[in-house]
C-alpha cells in the first residue's frame, strides 16, 4: 500500500521520564476503523507515545463497519473511534456511524470520520445528516493534527461523560433519597441510607450511621442504628464505646465543630434537630472521593438529614399515639380494678401470634398497638356490675355485653389506622369460633383476624391473672383450657400455634408479671 499523507511524518520525542509500558495504566479506549492494515499499524505508531490524563491509550482494532459494530456491543466505554467511510461498502462508514447513534443508542463516544475520498461523501452533507462529532480528509491530519483531534475528541468525551455521570448521579440520589422515606423505623431508615450511599458511590466500603441525643439535659447518648463491612460487628452496642478509635475521634470533632468533613479516606457527615438530635454518618472511602463524587454525597447527605428530621417527627407523633393508647388501656384495667401488666402481655401475644399466623408486619404492629383497647367499652359500665365478686345475673350480664359494641361504637368515628383496628377488636374479641359469641354471633371466618387473635391472647392472660371473680389458674390448667376450646371459642389454627410456641408466651406472662 501507497503510505497516505495523512502520516506525514514530524519529530515526536518521547518525553524521558515516560515509564515503561508494562507498568503503565491505561486510561481511555480509541477505535480505529479501517479496512487498510496498514493505517491501523502507522496510526497506533504515530500515537504509541500519546498520553492523555497521565494514562496510555488502549487501542481497538476494526477492519470493517461489521467488525467495528460488534466491537461497540462488546465495548460500552469506548471514548473516540476514527471512522473511514469506504470500506466494504462506499458509504460503510456512514451507515456504522448511524447504527452507533441509533441502533445501540450511544451518544457519549466521539465519531471522527477520515475518509482519503472526499467525493464519495461529501463534507456538508455528512455533517447535516450524521450524527458525527468531526470529519477530515486523512491528506489533512498530520502527526500533530491527529494528536490534536484525540486531545479535543477525548477531552469532549471527558465533559460529556461527567455531564451523564451527575445526571445519572442526581436521579439515582432522587430515587434513593425516596427509598429512604419508605421504611417505618429509625434503624431501616439508616440501613437503607447506608445501601443507597455504597450504591451512589460504586465503592466497597464500611459505613457507620448512628444518633445522638441527650434527655433533659443529662449526658450525650450515641445509638449506632446500622452498619456495614468491617464495622458491621458494632451495630449491636446499643452505644459507641465499642467503636474503633478512629471512628470514635471522627464522631468526637464532628459534634464539636457541629458540621460535616473530609479526611484522606473517608467522610463523616454532621447534622442537628431543632430538638438537640444529632445525626452523624461516617463513611470509609478507602481512598480519596472525585470532586464528583462528593458532590453526589453531600446532596445526597443533605436529603438524609431532611428526612432524618421528618422520620423523628413521625416517630415522635406515633409514639404518643402509642403510649396514649396504653394509658387508655391501663385505665380501664384499673376502673375493672384489674390491675397489672394485662394490657401490655395481650399486646405482646397478639403480635407474636399474628406473626406466626403470617400476617404482613404493618397489619402485625397495627394489632399489637390497637389491642391493648379491645375492652375500652367498658367504660361506659357500671361499676356495681364492674365490680361485682361474684356471678352476674342475666340482666346485669346483658349490660355488660354492651362494651364491646360501646367501645366500637366510640373508636370507630376515628379515621386513625390504629384505632379503626381497635373498634374491629372491641367488637369483636367477645365472638365465638363456633358463633355462640357476642355481640352478633358472627362465627369462623367471618370474624376477622384481630379480633380472632385478641380473643384468645385475652383468655390466655386472663386464665392465669387474678381477679375479682377468680384466682389466677396455673400453666398447666391453661394449657388446658384453651387446648379444650379448639375449634369452640377459638380460631383452631390460631390455637395450635400457641400450644406450639407455648414456652415463648408463657414467657411474656413471666417477663410482665401484676
């Protein structure tokens, strides 16, 4: 083959502290497509010394626009490609460069076309109808113009590749930012914002997310919420004394400069409640973060700390709703004179049993919040009839059938998901499997789950209590009874399984003594 001119030759001295090639890394990927062997040996050689950020060029290789199509498929990262236009074909080249565009949907490589036949296609045409980034005739590109081109091509491909890196970065710190917002606890809260930050920075990493706070002014409480990698082993400490010192130091200046900061390998995010609550996350890079990088964590940071204080707030809300609804409860045991732990012990064994039944956990924790109201009717009983030691007569029993359908009546006017679960079970816990119950027969299925598994978590700590109308039975007597009612008073699955796990409820009743 006839050498083109596009190989004038120039001086082109490599600079004297180049390393070897073997000890060199390389950076970005270049393809060359040319159906001629030798524009592919004289290219690679005049560009063997071309470095460009510091690395040495990887070079590819297509002998055609079919050859040079599959090498895109199996190279997403390619960075420039010379292009000639004929090859197998008189517009080859054109028809890859549109295929590149379109077919494989790849916008960020740059596509210089080099054609020795100017004719054949045009320049104003190609330029108006390709997608091409530049087009040269190879009788115009000498040694320094064609380090020239890969300067300008890998630099464009540079920007626009860290363009698409921060779009890509900012959606996925807008979609981990809403993962975050989903779970219900404070510790998958900070579990998901660990996952999402290794996800967000591609990176190996050990991270550490943990709370402090202080009560009425007494001394500073650090709770490690979660953790990963080699600082995994410390998330069961309920606080940071177990941590490795570097760890401990960065919390330390972190809440003593109130803010945020990098170190060589790592970085340790600071933020603060209107309510004293301090939010500290530490991350170990395991090396320096791109200006990229760090700019996706602190935006991303930034958003936990909004949704940190919106979660503590919602935590807060809910806790009242809990401890009210315990108060409740606790009243009402106490004007039955049924004093104790009896609340507590049937919310425990409602959870547990609906569990083990299967139930999701949200409708688990709405039956373990509500139940502790399942006799809130009683309020509106009297207390001669309340009271009362011994058997009730019919009239009076009559009267204290009412507060389970006064209680529903009272708690369903609520449109709160904790106390529409309470009037199901006020109303409901007093049926009967068998439908011999009150307070309207309702029988097997049709009377729903909560109220099915408040039934029976009732009896079961109600047989082993005192009260006025009874001494306290023992475990075994329990056993017992409730084995007999199977299939009468209770749900026979929801039986099997506390006969089952018998040991573990039993447990709860010695844990929460009267």
């Amino acid at each position: 083959m006839t050498l083109n001119p596009l190989f004038a030759s120039q001086t082109n001295a490599a600079p004297s502290n180049d390393s070897p090639e073997t000890e060199e890394e390389y950076g970005y990927k270049v393809l060359i497509v040319d159906d001629e062997v030798e524009v592919h040996k004289v290219t690679e050689l005049i560009l063997k010394r071309f470095r460009f950020d510091g690395k040495r060029i990887q070079y590819l290789h297509a002998y055609s626009a079919e050859e040079a199509l599959q090498c895109f498929e199996e190279n997403k990262d390619i960075a420039l490609a010379l292009v000639d236009v004929v090859m197998e074909t008189e517009h080859a080249g054109l028809d890859l460069v549109h295929k590149v565009r379109n077919d494989l949907n790849n916008h960020l490589v740059r596509l210089v076309l080099r054609t020795g036949q100017p004719g054949q296609a045009p320049e104003h045409q190609v330029i108006e109808r390709y997608d091409i980034n530049d087009y040269k005739e190879k009788t115009e590109l000498t040694s320094q113009k064609l380090k020239t081109l890969m300067y300008s091509g890998l630099r464009s491909y540079r920007d626009i590749q860290t363009i698409d890196m921060h779009r890509k970065g900012l959606r996925q710190v807008i979609e981990s930012t809403s993962k975050v917002l989903k779970p219900g606890s404070m510790s998958e809260f900070a579990t998901a914002v660990l996952k999402e930050i290794l996800n967000l920075l591609q990176i190996g990493s050990s991270a550490l997310y943990c709370t402090a706070f202080s009560e009425a002014g007494g001394p500073v409480q650090k709770q490690v919420l979660a953790a990963t990698g080699s600082l995994a082993n410390v998330i069961a400490e309920a606080e940071l004394n177990g941590l490795p010192a570097a760890v401990r130091e960065a919390f330390d200046h972190a809440m003593q400069t109130r803010s945020s900061f990098y170190f060589e390998n790592g970085y340790v995010f600071y933020a603060e409640t209107d309510s004293g609550y301090q939010n500290l996350l530490y991350v170990d890079t395991n090396g320096e973060l791109t200006s990229g990088q760090r700019e996706l964590l602190d935006i991303y940071c930034f958003n936990v700390a909004l949704t940190y204080v919106n979660l503590l707030r919602g935590q807060e809300i809910l806790d009242t709703q809990r401890e009210l609804v315990y108060l409740l409860g606790d009243a009402v045991e106490m004007r039955s004179k049924e004093t104790g732990a009896h609340v507590k012990r049937v919310s425990l064994v409602s959870y547990r049993l609906a569990q083990l039944y299967g139930l999701p956990e949200a409708t688990c924790l709405l039956i373990k919040q509500a139940s502790p109201l399942h006799d809130f009717g009683k309020v509106a009983i009297p207390d001669q009839i309340l009271h009362k030691p011994g058997k009730l007569d019919e009239e009076e029993w009559e009267i204290m059938k009412t507060h389970a359908s006064v209680g529903y009546d009272i708690l369903r006017k609520s449109n709160k998901p904790i106390l529409q679960v309470a009037a199901t079970i006020c109303l409901t816990h007093h049926e009967r499997w068998n439908g011999q119950g009150y307070p309207t027969g309702a029988k097997e299925q049709s009377i729903p789950i909560a109220g099915r598994i408040t039934a029976l978590a009732d009896v079961f700590d109600a047989l082993g209590s005192k009260r006025c109308y009874k001494e306290p039975w023992g475990r075994d007597n329990v056993q017992q009874e409730i084995s007999a009612q199977r299939g009468e008073h209770f749900d026979p699955v929801l039986v099997d399984l506390l006969l089952a796990h018998f040991d573990e409820f039993w447990q709860i009743r010695e844990r929460y003594p009267d």
